[in-house]
C-alpha cells in the first residue's frame, strides 16, 4: 500500500509544473461549469402525483363521494407503480389523487389514469379532467393586471383570453391559473308565464340558444367549374344577438323570439373566491405554473424574453404589475449559499493562522476548498444535478481541509526544525520525505469519512432527494 502511496507523492513532487497546468485546468473547467449549472431554490421531492379534480354543481359532499369519489377510486386502484390513493370530497368538487413510484415518468403516469377515467361508472354530466402535470414548485411568477378604463369584468375576459394563451406559449409553462374578476356571461331571464301562454317549454329555449350559438356547414355550390363552399354563420355577439333568437312560432307561423319571453342581460358566473390588493378589493391575478421536471431560472429567463412582447399586447390604459417572482428566491438561496461559503473559507483560514501561525502555510491548507466545490460543480453538470440550497449550503468546510492541515502541518513542522540551513533539492527531498510519512494516515482517513457517507445513497423516496 506504502509503495504506490509514495510512487504518486513522487510523481506529484517530479511534475509540479504539470500539477499546476492540472490544477488551472480543473479551475477553468469548474468556472465554466459554474456559469452552465441550473439554479434552483429547492429541489423537486415529491414522487410523481396524478390529481383528478371532476366539478359537479349542486351535489352535497356526501353525494360527491358516492356518485363521483368512490367510483373513480374503484377504477384508479391497482395502476402499475402507484404507491397510494387519496381522496377529497367537497361541495360540487371531487379531488382524487394518486401517487407513484419516483421513476415512473409522469407521461406514462397520466396515460393510465386516463385509460382508467373512460371505464369509470360515474354520472354523465361529470366531466372528470386532470390536473396540469405540475410538481410541489408549480407557482413561479404572479402578476395582476390593473386598469382605470377597464372593470375587473373586462380585465378578467382580457387576461382569461389573452394573458392565458401568451404565457402557455412559452417552453416550461405548464398552465396559467386566473383568480379575481367575475366572468362575464349572458344571462336569461325566462318569464314562467310568458312561457305557458306560448306553450314554449324551457327545454326549447335551451335547444335553440345552443343551435343558434353554432356555425354548421351546407355543403357546395358547383359554379364555373370552381366549388363555392355554403356555411351557416350562428355566432352570438351580443344581447340583441341573443334577442333575436327564434324559440318557435305561433298558429298563425309568426316566429317567438328570445325577447318576447326573457330578458337577455350581462351578468356574471358564480364566484367561487376573489382577490385583493392593498385598497383594492377586488383585482384580477394570474399564476403562472411549472411544468414538473422544469428548471425554474431556466423558464424564467424565458419568461422574461417574452414579456415585454406580452405587454405590448395589453389594451391601452391596461398595465401589469408582478407580484411574485421565483427568482427572487433563486437569487436569495444564491446570496445565501455564497455568503456561507466565504464565511466559511474565511473563517477556516483564520483558525489556520492562529494554530499554524504560519500565514502561507494557512492558505496553502485553504486551497482544497475551491478546488473541491469546483470539481463538485464540474459534477453537477455531468450528471444533470441543478445547484439548490440544500446541495451547496451544507457544505463541511472541515472536512475538505483535514488532510490538508495533516499534511502541511507535518511538512511545516519538519521544514522548521531540519530544513532552515538545506538547499533548494535538500528541502524538496525533505519535503517528499515529510509528504510520505503521513500519505497512508491521511487516505485511510479519507477512506473511512467516505465510507461514512456511502449509506446516504441508499436511501429512498425523499431522504434520497435531500
């Protein structure tokens, strides 16, 4: 063991020039890798999840669990790599997740539940729909739009509109939620007795709103050799659109129309939360949501690429105002790990000076901790791995520098009292000597304090991730 020790104490001592040219090699290497590696603020650690979120007005929670929960649950049991199955019933509103084993990609996740969603016994009006395939960092950027000319009726319609279909153009954007703001909708108001005296039923006032709110084809028209397509054009505009809508018609042929049995007015559909802002009580907000496996500053970046194209596209006198950011965080976690790391190294080359009391020597025995983070971040970016506060901001300084302090202190120590009258060869050779008698203490050392942490990549789920 002693032999190929000192053979490499050796060969280290004989090309010292060629150490040095490695050493910046690694230097450049690892600054580069620095400016490469993905940043996040935390890591992904939830194990792939599927939320299937089925809305059925007007059904207590009790109702929602037997016609809706159960039945899905019935279906969704069993899937290949599902680890367990939850479920949440509420008012209108059935919540059933299931969770996978971590390599199960959430592609083939979804796919199984969806197969299993089209056998489910549930009741025809219940439009089960999955969730965006988003992780627990699904929230990365808010804003909210404000406007002096517009109501929150009309910013909602421009950001569930415009806003929505922007933003989910961008790579890494899963989805945009829209919170705050009534959505705008045409109500009629049906007269009962209008209703009997026509002897109309509202079953035909419901039919003939919804043919008339369609655009169906007529086949075509041969003409000179060239085909004229034929389209009936049925799109509602407005109220007097609506108005003019025919329910039926009278014994005599003349036509009913919507007018003569509601009232067609602009309202609103029910709101289920709202959203304020410091006087504001009721502003409109858009979330927009990470695709899970996304670097967050990656997307982020994207985002801000695009976002001055996405303002210029706001109406005049409409502005938005960011009220999150994820990279806010990002950059904090960053100040945060760098501020620990200069501590740290500063803080360990202060002791070293007191207790070697040998400035130089204390450096030298400093050295390792760059170098080491440098290799480390050369590392991530080979094997994929995004820097985060919990892999760079507990790093042991100690242990980086152990062998170091071995070293150089034993090779101070022996200069000091057998090297001050020797020539420059002498204390090379006193130097390889000193570097000898400690190299087998020194990795056996680092032997055991990497056999103490090989059990750390056993562990599984999310002491694994941490």
């Amino acid at each position: 063991m002693n032999s190929w020790i000192d053979k490499l104490i050796n060969s280290a001592l004989k090309g010292r020039y060629l150490t040095l040219v490695a050493t910046v090699l690694v230097i450049i290497a690892g600054v580069v890798a620095v400016k490469m590696l993905p940043l996040e603020a935390y890591p992904e650690l939830t194990n792939p999840q599927v939320r299937v979120i089925t809305l059925y007005p007007g059904k207590g929670p009790e109702e929602i669990e037997r016609i809706v929960t159960v039945p899905l649950e019935k279906e969704l049991n069993g899937i290949p790599g599902q680890t367990s199955l939850r479920s949440l019933s509420l008012y209108g509103l059935s919540v059933v997740t299931t969770t996978f084993v971590e390599s199960t990609p959430t592609a083939l996740a979804r796919q199984q539940v969806l197969e299993r969603l089209e056998q489910a016994d549930i009741p025809d009006d219940a439009h089960p729909h999955l969730e965006p395939d988003v992780g627990s960092l699904r929230e990365i950027f808010r804003y909210c739009l404000h406007s002096p000319y517009y109501s929150a009726m009309g910013l909602r319609s421009i950001q569930q509109w415009e806003m929505e279909k922007l933003f989910r153009q961008i790579p890494g954007v899963i989805g945009v939620i829209s919170e705050g703001g009534p959505t705008k909708a045409y109500e009629v108001d049906v007269n009962q007795y209008q209703l009997k005296s026509y002897g109309i039923t509202l079953q035909q006032v419901f039919d003939s709103l919804s043919k008339a709110n369609a655009t169906s084809g007529g086949g075509f028209i041969e003409k000179s050799g060239t085909a004229l397509i034929v389209r009936e054009l049925g799109l509602l505009k407005g109220v007097s659109d609506i108005e003019s809508v025919v329910v039926s018609a009278d014994k005599k042929g003349t036509p009913i129309r919507i007018r003569d049995i509601a009232k067609v007015k602009i309202g609103s559909l029910v709101r289920r939360g709202q959203v304020g802002k410091g006087h504001e009580d009721d502003v409109v907000e858009g979330i927009i949501l990470l695709r899970r496996g996304e670097n967050p500053s990656q997307v982020l970046e994207r985002v801000y690429e695009r976002l001055p194209e996405i303002i210029k596209r706001l109406p005049p006198g409409v502005t938005m105002e960011v009220l999150y950011d994820r990279m806010d965080l990002i950059n904090q976690t960053i100040k945060t790990i760098r501020t620990n790391i200069q501590f740290g190294i500063g803080l360990v080359v202060i002791l070293l000076c007191l207790f070697l009391l040998d400035i130089p020597a204390a450096i030298i025995t400093a050295i390792p901790i760059p170098l080491a983070m440098l290799i480390a971040f050369i590392c991530l970016n080979l094997f994929g791995v995004p820097a985060n506060l919990l892999s760079l901001g507990a790093i042991d300084f100690g242990i980086l520098v152990d062998s170091s302090v071995v070293m150089v202190e034993n090779i101070v120590r022996r200069l000091s009292e057998e090297g001050r009258d020797l020539s420059v060869n002498h204390r090379l050779m006193l130097l390889n000597e000193s570097a000898r008698e400690v190299g087998a203490p020194i990795l056996f050392g680092i032997a055991v304090i990497v056999a103490t942490f090989l059990p750390i990549f056993t562990f599984q789920g999310v002491e694994g991730k941490l």
